[in-house]
C-alpha cells in the first residue's frame, strides 16, 4: 500500500511550486505525477496546453506553420486543465480532447504553434492562474525560467537521447525508435531556438539525467529536494 501523502495544507507544501522542465521523453509527465501524488499536491502539464492549442488550429484548418495564422485565432479556444496528478484531464471548448492531442499531426504542430509570441502569451496566462498560490508541481519547456520564476524547486529533466526515444516509441505502442529519435530531437531544436521563452535550463534549477535511474529511484530524488527545502523554511 502506498504511504499517505503529506497534508499540503501544513507548511511550505501548502504554496510550494516545483517547477519541472526539460526535454520529450525525459521522464518530465511521470515524475511530476509521482512526486505530485506522493506529497499529495496538484498537477499541472503545459505541454497538453499547448498540444490543445495545436489541435483546435487543425481542427479549424488553420494553417500551423503560419504564425500569423495561428496568431489571430490565439484567443478563441477555451483551454481548461484538470490538477488531478492520478487522472489529469484538458479539454478544449469543453470537449475532452486527452486521446486527440497525443496523434501524429498534434506532435508535429505542437512545436510551431508553441512559438507563436501571442499562443505563448496567453498560455503563460492561464498557467499562472491555475499555480495561483502554489501546492502545484508544474511540467513544460519555460517554467522555471517564465511561468514561476520564483518557484522553490527547480528542476531540468534530460535523459540520453537513446533512451529518450525508446521510452517514447513505448509509450507511442512500438513506434520506430530512429524516426522517434529524430522526432524528438527535432523538437528540442525548434523548442530550444524558438525566440519567446526557449527551452533552457533556469537559474538556480537543478539538473537531473534520468537515464540511470528508474521511475522511482527519480520521483525519491525530487521529493527529496522538495522536502529539502520545506525543512529549511
């Protein structure tokens, strides 16, 4: 039987942001969930956000390599993320779009729709409004480094780029693992070039490889440093 998770209502986890980011396949969604789950906080996944955003443009046929397509109809999807780290759920105009937003044309969109200034804008928006005033772990690209600054944890997830992508081409139910390989590669290079809020490292983040590790061997690792720093509070 798992422990019973801490009460966030007592000390720092009440208000405490950890925020998590890093590269695709690292380990990023799984270790946030666990160590969410393990210290009884909430759940927050930016990049089912913006994959939400990728997929309403399509949807609409909005041409997704055109950001000043993209830019005008910024506005318009009503995107809501659910903070359950054991059932995370995001719709869009009130529609649970959580298997659409995994498909091959939403993985392909996802990194130029990102780029776009304005979808930024008003992702950054909502995502500080669901960590309001904390109790949250947080997983994207630009947390740390733009959404919460001011997080008490701060995490850069990477993992070998081998393993990366067999984790994936799992996930993804047997994809082949080189054209996964380049896929998530291809990514980190538009992610980390883009010009708003690139895939970086924030100050003060800690860097943790998962490549060595397993699962759990990582989720002890970060609620190691989250009660790190409650202690020293």
């Amino acid at each position: 039987m798992s422990p019973t998770p801490p009460d966030p209502a007592d000390g720092l986890l009440r208000h405490v942001v950890v925020a998590v980011d890093g590269t695709s396949g690292s380990g990023k969604s799984s270790t946030s969930r666990g160590v969410a789950s393990r210290l009884g906080l909430r759940y927050l996944d930016t990049g089912a956000m913006y994959r939400a955003v990728a997929w309403w443009m399509l949807s609409r046929g909005v041409d997704v390599h055109d950001p000043a397509a993209v830019a005008a109809r910024a506005g318009e999807p009503v995107i809501v993320s659910g903070t359950d780290p054991l059932a995370p759920t995001i719709t869009v105009d009130g529609v649970d779009v959580s298997v659409e937003i995994r498909s091959d044309a939403v993985n392909a969109a996802v990194s130029p729709v990102a780029a776009v200034p304005e979808v930024r804008t008003r992702m950054v928006q909502l995502q500080r409004a669901v960590i309001g005033e904390g109790g949250i772990v947080v997983e994207g690209r630009d947390i740390g480094s733009t959404v919460a600054p001011d997080a008490q944890v701060k995490l850069f997830v990477t993992a070998d780029p081998a393993a990366r992508a067999q984790r994936r081409a799992a996930e993804e139910g047997g994809s082949d693992v080189a054209a996964t390989r380049e896929s998530l590669l291809n990514r980190d290079r538009i992610d980390s070039g883009r010009a708003v809020s690139p895939l970086t490292m924030a100050e003060g983040a800690v860097h943790l490889d998962t490549t060595p590790y397993t699962l759990d061997e990582v989720i002890d690792r970060v609620v190691g440093l989250v009660e790190a720093v409650e202690a020293r509070a």
